[in-house]
C-alpha cells in the first residue's frame, strides 16, 4: 500500500524544469516526497510509472525526456493489482546474434555504449548501465563466461538500433577492417529530419574538422572540393534517400560511407535539415543560415551539404514535432563473419518511441 498520505489514485505530475539532470527515483522523491526511497523504487520496479504516451518506465536510474511528464498508478498501492515484478534484462538489452566470436545487439536509447572516464554522476551515461556491461549480466544469466567485449562501431547515446560487438581482439579487428575501404561492412540508418530535401535521393561529401566552439562541422570549400580536403580535416560521405514526407520533416535513409563522430547529425544539420530532437548539431543549421542571410556563404560542390541549404532556409516555415531525443535509428547492419566468413545481414525496426513519427505507417 502507498504511504497514508499519498491518496490511492493516479497521480499525474507535469514536466518540471527542477527534474533537469535527475534520475527518476530523484524526482518520484521530489514529487512525491511521501513515497519515500523504497516506494520510489518499487513503483518502478512494478511498471506503474508511464510517461504520458503511455510508455512504462522501468529503470529507477534513467532519466526523464525532455518536457515529458508522469502518471504514477497508485490506486492499488506501490505493488500495483498483481505481484511485484522485477525489470527484466531483455526491457533494456535485445541480443539478435551470439556465437562463439561476436555478439550483435539492439540497442535502446539512453543506454551508453561503454562507461566514460570522467561522466559527472548525474550525467546521462551515469544513469543507465552502459551496453557491455548489460551483455555480461546477459551471459552470467545463460551461465556462460562474461568475456570483455570489443567495441566494433559505437552509437550516441540517443542513438538506437544495431550495434556488433567482438568477443576477442583478433576478431575486433577483423571486423574493425571491414569498415575501412573497399567497406565489407554495411550501416544503414533511419532519421527523421526537418522540412523536405529537394531531392529524393543524393551523397553528402565533406571535410570535416573542428569549429572555434569546439562543435564538429564540415568545412565550406567552395567551388569544389580538393580530394585530399583541407589540411587536418577528414572526409566523410554519406549516402541518403527520402523513404517518406509529412507535412514538416521526412524520414530519410542514410548510409555511412566513412564512419565519422557524429557523420550523420553534422551533415544533416548542414544541409538545413537538422535530425529531429537534435540539440546539439541543430545549432550548426542556425549558423549556415545566418552564413545564407548574410551572404557569407559561397556557392558549394553539388555534393556538398552545404549546396541543398539554400532551398532548406526558403522553405523553413512549419515547425516540425518535438521529439523526447535524436530521432536516428541504426536500422540496418551488414558485415563478413570473421569465423565463417558468410555474410550476415540484421535488420531493426523503428522503435516504439519514434514509430508514431511515421504517420503512414501508424495509420
């Protein structure tokens, strides 16, 4: 039962700006004070906190989206109608593939790769156990050995879908070849961006290095790029085609050509049309427009980002939905098995956090 003084309803709690940076348990406590620790947990540990499109939340330690609030069901106490149940590893972890060499798996936004030296506790990647260590409490619970990991690819920390993990460092770097030329290696992603491209399929190609706010970004060559691009940058090319538009934004397929930090985020934002939830790189959209208005902007290669800016900042009028994270999925992943060496192909679906973005497919 909940605390006497916590009346036995559904209690809805709206976004505040106070749960900025704070783990769930923190703000029930915050919200609820009556609850207390233990209620806290076991009202998430027995599914009865949603968000307010109903998604259940399951992990104590993760923190809230954005401007989402919350619906705590305590018309039955902290236990809920039926028994008391535990997050089970598989809310938080799919393994689509484990063999004896690699282990591919798909992975939720808001859970980190691997654990950063340094995070701050309250950071994102402190809140939630990082994916190589969920895949050795994922092998512990098959009573198998838990193996190190080596990472292959990573993916953002918003970022969901397929990622492949080795399970020795002589099969890592076999897989960690077929990323570099001739690419045996295949990664294609989903993003829903904003507005509508004037084409319905393209390259971006670029080099990219450091702007003097330390934000990754493309340089503006001008004229034609130089194969060997400016000095100390790196090139980066990124296929895309429109899958499907709304009024506002457009699901776009990309696919990596080089595997640069952020590759997809940087050219999207450069192109004028930002990844949808992008808070970081959707600043570089606002400053290649303001480079547009002020006339600072040359006239680019065809196959630079940069070239389709123009027509994105004529037609920046109607805002697209706000989303709770980046909207980019990593749905699909190809690749030679350094064992056998047959070509395996994974495919992932949209999420359920981003499936209501695409409206043809919902309705």
């Amino acid at each position: 039962m909940p605390p006497a003084n916590l009346p036995q309803k559904t209690h809805r709690l709206p976004w505040s700006a106070d749960w900025r940076g704070k783990r769930l348990k923190q703000v029930l406590r915050m919200a609820l004070p009556d609850l207390g620790s233990r209620g806290a947990l076991l009202v998430v540990t027995n599914g009865l906190v949603r968000l307010e499109d109903g998604t259940v939340l399951q992990d104590a330690d993760s923190p809230i989206p954005e401007g989402a609030g919350l619906a705590v069901d305590l018309r039955h106490g902290v236990h809920g109608p039926g028994k008391p149940r535990r997050p089970r590893l598989h809310d938080r972890l799919q393994v689509l593939h484990d063999d004896a060499k690699i282990v591919v798996v798909s992975k939720n936004p808001f859970t980190p790769v691997q654990p950063v030296r340094g995070d701050e506790p309250e950071s994102p990647r402190a809140r939630t156990a990082p994916l190589v260590e969920l895949l050795k409490h994922y092998w512990r619970a098959k009573g198998e050995k838990a193996t190190n990991p080596v990472l292959v690819q990573r993916l953002d920390l918003e970022t969901s879908g397929l990622i492949v993990l080795a399970k020795d460092v002589e099969t890592g770097r076999a897989l960690q070849k077929q990323l570099r030329p001739p690419r045996r290696m295949s990664r294609e992603y989903l993003a829903f961006v904003s507005g509508h491209l004037t084409q319905k399929k393209g390259r971006w190609e670029s080099f990219m290095a450091r702007n003097q706010k330390g934000l990754r970004c493309s340089v503006a060559v001008g004229g034609g790029s130089r194969p060997e691009g400016p000095r100390g940058t790196q090139h980066a090319a990124t296929r895309w085609e429109v899958v499907r538009e709304f009024p506002g934004y457009t699901l776009l397929r990309l696919t990596l050509e080089t595997g640069r930090t952020h590759q997809i985020r940087i050219h999207c934002a450069e192109a004028g049309h930002p990844v949808l939830g992008d808070n970081v790189y959707g600043k570089l959209t606002a400053d290649v427009f303001e480079r547009i208005d002020k006339g600072k902007l040359p006239p680019q290669p065809g196959n630079s980002p940069f070239a389709e800016a123009p027509a994105a900042r004529e037609s920046a009028s109607r805002k697209p939905p706000r989303v709770r994270r980046v909207a980019l999925h990593a749905a699909r992943l190809s690749f030679i098995h350094p064992g056998t060496r047959k070509r395996l192909a994974f495919e992932d679906p949209l999420p359920q956090d981003l499936k209501h973005l695409d409206r043809s497919a919902a309705g």
